[in-house]
C-alpha cells in the first residue's frame, strides 16, 4: 500500500538509525502483508540480526515499541506489522490519486497470420495485448497499439496460391465435409476464405505435391525480395481475411491504433541496409551454402548458436524483418512491448541479442504458455480450432439464458444487449486472470462460468453501486468520516491498493495481477453492501454514500481497462 508506505518510512527510517542499522537497505524489502489479517506492510527484521547480533523477535519488538502513527504497530514472529486505521485510510482512499505516467509506449500484439477465423489459441494474444494497452492508458501513458502484418510468409503464400488455383467446387470436394461454412458466418470472408488455405494444406500433405510446393515457394521467394506484383496478389488474398478478423477482435473491444506491413522494410530498402551492417559484424559469417549468419555463441548463447539472416540467394528472413521493424519501432517511443507465444522465446532472444550487437535497445516481451482443448493442442492447418466467433456466439446465447431466468422484466433488446456485454467480458476475462506464463485447458463451462472468479461477479458489484446512485439521484454531499465497521475498512483498504495493482500489471506486463485484484475489489464491495447501508429508512448515509460512489468510480475504470463492459444493470 504505497500511500501507507509513504508516512512508514520516514519514521521507520528514523527508528532503525536510534537501534545502530546503517543504510537503507530495509526499504527493499519493507513490503505488502502475506498474511492480510497481520497488517498492510511488513518489514522481516532477519536481516538485522547479524549486524546487530540480537534476536530478530526482538529488533522487531523494540522497533515497535518506538513508533507510532496513523497506523497500528505489532510485532510477531521477527516481523515488524503496520495497518492503517480506519479513519486515516478513509481520508485519504477519498482523495487518492494516480501516479500519471510519463511514458511513450509502443505495445505490438496479435499480429496472427491472415489465413483464417480468429481462434481461441490466437486470442490469447489479441486479450492480453489489448489488456496492457489499456492498463498502460489508464496509468497514463501514451500508448499506441500496432499490429504487424504478416503479408509475406509462406501461410499467406499458401493462401494465395489457392484462391488463384483452385474453384470453390474443388474446395468442396478436397475437404470432403459435409457441414462446410456455419451459416451464422456465411459472407464472412474469413471463415470462408480459410477453407481455401485449409484445402491447399491438404493438397501439400499427400504425395506428388511437388508442383505446389515449387509454385508456392516461387511465390514466398518473389515476395522476399519485394516483388511488387506478388505483394499486390498476396494482399487481395489476406486482406479480406485480416478484415474478418480485425471485425471479430472489434466484438472483443480490441481495436488498433497502427498496421505496419512486413513487406515495408522490404520495400524501402531498411532490410537490405541492415543485410551489410551485420555482414561488417566481427561475429559474421558465411555457411557452406552461402547462407550468412551471426555466431551468438560468442555471445553467450546457448544451444542453437547461429543466427541466420541470409539465405545464399541474398533474400532475407523473417527475423531479418523482424530486426528492421524493431530498429523503426525504436525510433518512435520510449517504451517497447511485444506479446509472444513461449515458441517464440528462441527467435525473440536472437532478435534481442543482434539488436544489442547494432548498439539498440532490446524490447520487453511478454511470452504466454498456449491455450490447449482437452483433446489437445489447437491448429488452423488441422481445422481443430474453436473459432472465437463462435465462442461469443455461445457465451451470448448462454448469458440471455440467464438473464431471461433472473430478469423476466427486460424487453428482448435489453436482453440482447446484456448477454452480449456478459458473453464478451466473460470470454475475455477467462484469459486475463490467468498469469501469462502459464497454460491451461480451455473448456468452454469455465469460459461461460457466471460465478465465483468471472467477469459477470465483477459487473454485478458495479450494478448494485449503480442502483444506489440511481436512487440517491445526487452527488455525495459529504466526505466525512462515519462509523467504520470491518466491512467497510476492508473496502477502503481494497481501494487503497488500486494504484499500487495498477503499477505492478503496467511495469511489470503483468495483466493477471490487476485482473484478480478486481475480484478482491469486487468481493470487498459486495460485504460493504451487506453490512453498510446507504439508505435507511428514506434517509441518506453520507459517508456510506460517498464510498460507494468512489468503490463505482474504481469498479468502472477498472474494468474497462480489463475490457469488463461496465453495465449499469443486468
């Protein structure tokens, strides 16, 4: 609790010079309470016990007896224990205030080859990317969200080649599938167009597909070395696709505010520049095929040492691009994030690593473990995927269920438009309380789950706040202090960490972190409602009354910035 923090140290800082501590090393490890019920902060006094040579329960002990405050003071089992009062957090959780950011963040996410529906693989990224922007914009930064176009990798080739080569009828016959396109996305060019790559797929994987695979590869090789008629033909085949996908993001409330194509570094010429810089590298060499590559391992890197940049027919890779496009980014903010899948984690340290050898700055990458289905891994090219649109589908259709059930009172409008702010906001939220790094099985009960850690509990907290509002009818017209029961001091105290959650999920590309506070925030609202009234007996709580309303504000922004569509009712 940082506000806390701020009237701690000083005393503390005065109080560990009287016992003989030198320095200030303390501070560093004068942090938040594991055990809530203990207090806010907590300072382990293990470490002066060598310097002083005393027991560390009883340097806490003493250090205890020796401060006072706005805060209560205990000492247990060698660590020394501050909790704000009540009435001092009131006060103050009233008036707080945000730390504005300063910075200049470029975040690059989703950047999903265009062949095909979004997944729920896929979405993984495009949730946690666009968590980040907002987080970062409701820290206050400013902050561009970019998605980088594929438009000239062998997917997009595959693609190509098909819609050029084969007729809808062989589509039909080739994937042999009776259902073909759901109805519901007849139109949508990419549930549609995807049937195009994944009949190619199928043609590459049987044999005498020679032919293809040249026709294909001549394709991908024109477009590495810009050929502009080639680049024109692959963008009328992904474009359509992109279009498709860029829709269902917008369902998601994700949106971009830049495209950057990756021919663009192509094209201007910044691949082929930064082709002889890294060819006048001291760790440059040249493979028997006349391939050219970096030797990391002179680096320090690990296992696969050798970095290729170069194909012996001077076409460039992927990585190459990749390189060029962060040496642009670079030249436009101050801060840079990528979002990643954890097979990127090789590629993405030899990009960091060359940067560094051209004397650039590396990116901060935020890796994610993949999403699996229960029967296993997910994969457009096999057609074992859950279509992102057709999860909203079903998490709109479930929520009007149940909001038919709870609600029998709403027109069908109304509850159109609440199953669709639930279906989403619970979508996105299965994601996002989850920590990046780590996988899970995607299974649509938990996804459409409308108890317990979800998205619709959230909303449901900020609905009662907004029914009070609505029938109060009026601002706050008093701050001051009331009575302060347990229920309402753990909101407050819920409350005063908002900052605190909000700087650790923006510096820290940690999302999850300020994803679960808002269940913490949520769950202390819900006991304040139960235990603090405002309205009794026709009269108004002023002080109940005006935390409510500041519990509203933060429940609000703070689900925007998690993409919780904050409903007034449901």
């Amino acid at each position: 609790m940082e506000i806390l923090r701020k009237i701690v140290e000083p005393r503390l800082e005065s109080a560990v010079s009287d016992i003989g501590i030198d320095g200030d090393f303390w501070k560093n490890v004068l942090a938040v309470s594991r055990e809530k019920d203990q207090g806010d902060l907590s300072l382990p006094c293990f470490p002066f016990a060598k310097q002083l040579g005393r027991n560390p329960a009883d340097i806490a002990q003493e250090l205890a007896d020796s401060i006072s405050g706005e805060f209560e003071v205990s000492a247990i089992g060698g660590y020394l224990n501050f909790k704000a009062k009540s009435d001092w957090l009131a006060k103050n959780v009233m008036d707080i205030e945000f730390n504005p950011g300063e910075r200049n963040v470029l975040i690059e996410h989703t950047s999903a080859n265009p062949n095909g529906p979004f997944h729920v693989g896929r979405a993984r990224n495009a949730i946690l990317g666009d968590t980040l922007v907002r987080l970062n914009r409701l820290y206050g930064n400013e902050v561009r969200a970019e998605y980088y176009v594929d438009d000239m990798g062998k997917q997009v080739g595959v693609l190509a080649w098909a819609l050029q080569n084969l007729s809808e009828e062989q589509v039909d016959e080739i994937l042999d599938d009776e259902e073909g396109i759901n109805p519901k996305w007849s139109g949508k060019k990419d549930h549609e167009t995807v049937r195009w790559y994944q009949a190619a797929q199928n043609l590459r994987s049987k044999d005498g597909s020679e032919d293809i695979e040249k026709a294909i590869g001549e394709l991908v090789h024109a477009s590495e070395h810009g050929d502009d008629a080639v680049l024109a033909q692959f963008e009328e085949a992904y474009k359509p696709v992109l279009d498709g996908m860029l829709e269902t993001l917008s369902r998601l409330g994700i949106e971009f505010d830049t495209f950057t194509k990756e021919s663009k570094f192509v094209v201007d010429g910044s691949v082929s520049a930064l082709m002889e810089r890294l060819e006048n590298l001291e760790i440059h060499g040249v493979a028997d095929n006349g391939a050219h590559y970096l030797d990391l391992g002179q680096r320090g890197l690990k296992g696969k040492t050798e970095f290729f940049y170069r194909r012996g027919d001077g076409s460039s890779l992927y990585a190459t691009r990749d390189i060029a496009y962060h040496m642009w980014k670079w030249k436009q903010c101050d801060d840079l994030v990528n979002i990643l899948g954890e097979d990127h984690k090789l590629q993405a340290k030899q990009v960091g690593m060359t940067l560094n050898e051209l004397g650039e700055r590396t990116p901060d990458v935020m890796f994610y473990a993949f999403i699996k289905l229960p029967e296993g891994k997910m994969s457009t090219r096999k057609g074992n995927v859950v279509f992102m649109d057709d999860l909203l589908e079903e998490a709109k259709a479930h929520a009007a269920s149940v909001v038919k059930e709870l609600r029998s009172d709403l027109s069908e409008a109304e509850v159109e438009k609440i199953a669709e702010a639930v279906g989403v906001s619970a979508v996105r939220f299965n994601i996002i309380k989850v920590s990046p790094d780590k996988g899970f099985t995607f299974r649509w009960e938990d996804a459409l789950s409308f108890e317990g850690e979800s998205a619709p509990f959230v909303m449901y907290s900020h609905t009662r706040a907004c029914s009070i509002s609505r029938k109060v009818g009026r601002s706050p017209v008093s701050n001051s202090n009331g009575e302060i029961g347990p229920a309402m001091h753990e909101l407050l105290r819920s409350m005063a960490n908002f900052p605190d959650r909000l700087s650790i999920a923006v510096n820290e590309n940690k999302p999850h972190i300020f994803a679960l506070y808002l269940l913490e925030l949520a769950t202390a609202y819900n006991s304040f409602y139960r235990d603090c009234h405002v309205i009794i007996d026709g009269e108004v709580n002023e002080f109940n009354y005006a935390v409510s309303e500041k519990a509203r504000g933060l429940l609000k922004i703070g689900m925007s910035g998690v993409g919780i569509i904050p409903l007034e009712s449901m």
